[in-house]
C-alpha cells in the first residue's frame, strides 16, 4: 500500500511536469515506446515466478538442498548461495526476495541453524548477483536497451567478470563473520519437511511438475536473443491455463504487482522530467568521464551513492546519460546493483525482504544492516571494478 501511494505521488508530479510544459509530450511518447516492454516483462516474469511458487517448486528445491546439505551448515549455507544465485540471475532479484526468503528461513530453523547468516545471504546476493543477465535486474534491462538491444549472450560477456566479483565478495564476507555458526551441524532425522506456501501445491504432482517444466524451457528462451516479454508472456498464459484446469481459484488479479507498476511509471516519469531539465549535468562532475579504473570507479561510486540516497533505480536513471561505452555502463550497473547494501530504501528487494522476514518473526537491525553494508559494499564495488577494468568489455559493441 506505501509503494502505490508512493507510485501515486510520483505519476501526479510527473503528470504535473507534462502538463505544464517542463516535460514534452514528445519525450514521454519515447519513454513509453522504451519502457513498456520491459514492464510487459516484469508483469509477465512476476506472474511466471508466483505460480511456480503456488505450485511447491521453490519449498520442493528447499527440501531437496536440506538433504544435500548432509548435515553441514557450511554445505548448506553454500547450497542455499547458489540457489539464490541462480534464483537472482534468471529470475530476477525481486524473485528472490520474496520467494526465497520464506524458504531460507524455513531451512535454517528447522536445521537448527542461526538465520541471520543465510537471511544476510539472501539479501545480499539478490542485490549484488543480479549484474549477470537483463532479466536479473530491471536496470539491466534498462541498460540493455542503452546499449543498442544486445544480446543476453553479448551483456553477460560485458558483465561476468564484475559479476563474479560481485557474488564472491558477500559471501566471503558472510563465511568469515559467521563462520562459528555456519561450522554447526544438524541432524537429517529430526528435520521436519519445510511447510509449503500451500500445502495443496505441494500435494498436486501434476501442477508441480508441469509448472517444473514450463520454468526449464523458460530459462534457456531469456537468453535466446528474442525480445524477453515474449517467452515470458506465453509462459504466463501457459501456467495460467494449467492453473485454470488444476486450481482456478489461485488466478486472481492480487498475482499482477499494482503497486509496483504504479511506483515504477511514477518514478520513470519524474526521473525523465529531471533529467530534461539537467540533473544529470550536475552527476557527471562525480562520475567522472574516461575509462580508466578510477574514473570507472568513480562512475560505479556514485550509482552507489545515489542508490542509498534515493533508490538505485532513480539513481541509474540519473546517472545514465553518464555512460557513453559499454565499460562504463557496466560499471555504473556496478554501482546500482551491487551497491545498494547500505540503507533499506535503497533496493526495492531489499524492503520487500524486510518484510517477509518481519512476518516470519525475524529481527533485523537497520543498524546493523548498514554497518555491514558499509564495509560489504565498497569492497564489493572495488572488487568488481577493478576485474572490469582488468578484462574490458568482453568485446561488446560500443
């Protein structure tokens, strides 16, 4: 309800800068053609990734990582990592956030584990791990159509390195921090099977297993190239004409994000109004201009600023125009992704985090949040700048 009153706000200032000339109808036209694909895929992918929910995959995985876990904490702390790697990746960060967070949880209490580790994990590497691909983050998307439309293929050849970088800096942090509790054991035996969204889903063989494979041909269709609404679109109706067999009554206009839809058209709206009457002029003196590790370093710094400031998507908005080549957008995605670790505003995944765990009883300190965040992120974002910069654009188009 506050992100649509949010939303709300914003669409009736940026309709204000329209309708008094500040913003021209010109450019709005063009943020429209620009932008409505990629909130046709947002809708379509948010679809896409509750019905599989609805459907037990996520707690399925879950159970199946607790036994392969085999009773290590350190085994399944790292199970769980790479599942919200791969969750964040091809799925998206928000994904991540509100999906898997009830699952993590779910594990480590009833492994007998402390959460706040595998909670931090999650978190973290919803932000940080989501440079890889366009699906994993709406800026990269956003960057996606900046570069020219390239390829997943071509974008994830520009960002692996700064990605990798971005994955492996957290964790670290997380393995040492955390490494007396990560170093318990649990006992398979005793461990209760993690309770589903729905326990119906979990019954239903046919809808997990049908929801199961229309995710795997999914996957490989968001990197083939073609535009991203249109596997995840039919994917969508596929899943919701399964669902309309099995159980109709799980299809209600409640599984389309309103509030986020709001929050995101309000939001582009005012950021393209300020950037017309020149905030960004005024970014570029802290971005810096060449290409070189500092001035990439620069750019990358001040997405991060920015993000934990404002928001990272207002702040790779801004900071856009800054770009110019491939590196440096990567480097400013650097920034809005993986460094958005310092304030809860700062990500919208990591409010919506916030908010599962609140409803599973599980306290985190904003204060303690950010103390992390502030020795996690500028490593983080070093580390990823400096593998940047180390191995170029990977050979994408300028």
């Amino acid at each position: 309800m506050r992100l649509a009153i949010i939303g709300l706000v914003l669409l009736v200032a940026g309709g204000a800068a329209v309708a008094t000339g500040v913003l021209p109808w010109q450019e709005v036209a063009v943020l429209v053609d620009r932008v409505a694909p990629i909130l046709g895929f947002v809708v379509a992918m948010t679809v896409v990734t509750e019905l599989v929910s609805e459907a037990g995959a996520f707690q399925w995985i879950a159970r199946r990582l607790r036994s392969w876990g085999r009773g290590s904490g350190v085994l399944l702390w790292l199970l769980l990592a790479l599942f919200a790697v791969l969750s964040t990746v091809f799925l998206s960060l928000d994904t991540t956030a509100v999906l898997l967070t009830p699952v993590v949880v779910t594990v480590a209490r009833q492994a007998g584990l402390p959460v706040l580790p595998f909670a931090l994990t999650t978190v973290w590497l919803a932000n940080t791990a989501s440079l890889l691909l366009p699906v994993s983050n709406l800026t990269n998307l956003l960057a996606q159509h900046n570069l020219g439309g390239i390829s997943p293929i071509q974008f994830a050849q520009l960002m692996w390195a700064p990605s990798l970088a971005a994955i492996v800096v957290p964790l670290a942090f997380i393995a040492l921090v955390f490494r007396r509790e990560l170093r318990k054991t649990y006992a398979l035996d005793s461990a209760r099977p993690a309770p589903a969204a729905s326990t119906k889903a979990a019954a239903d063989k046919v809808l997990l297993a049908a929801s199961t494979v229309v995710l795997v041909l999914l996957l490989p269709a968001l990197v083939s190239g073609v535009a991203l609404w249109i596997p995840a679109t039919g994917a969508a109706v596929v899943l919701a004409a399964i669902f309309a067999i099995r159980r109709p009554k799980v299809l209600t206009v409640t599984l389309i994000p309103w509030s986020l839809l709001l929050f995101t058209c309000g939001l582009f709206l005012v950021v393209e109004a300020a950037q017309y009457v020149g905030a960004s002029v005024l970014l570029g003196r802290m971005a810096g201009q060449g290409s070189g590790f500092v001035e990439l370093l620069r750019l990358a710094m001040t997405g991060a600023l920015g993000s934990n400031v404002v928001n990272n998507l207002p702040a790779y908005l801004l900071a856009e125009p800054l770009a110019g080549s491939p590196q440096r957008m990567a480097a400013l995605l650097v920034g809005v992704n993986a460094g958005p670790l310092i304030t809860p505003w700062a990500s919208l995944a990591t409010l919506l985090w916030h908010d599962r765990l609140v409803r599973m009883n599980v306290l985190i300190t904003w204060k303690g949040y950010a103390v992390s965040g502030l020795i996690v992120a500028p490593l983080t974002i070093v580390a990823a700048v400096a593998l940047l910069a180390a191995f170029g654009p990977g050979g994408v188009p300028g």
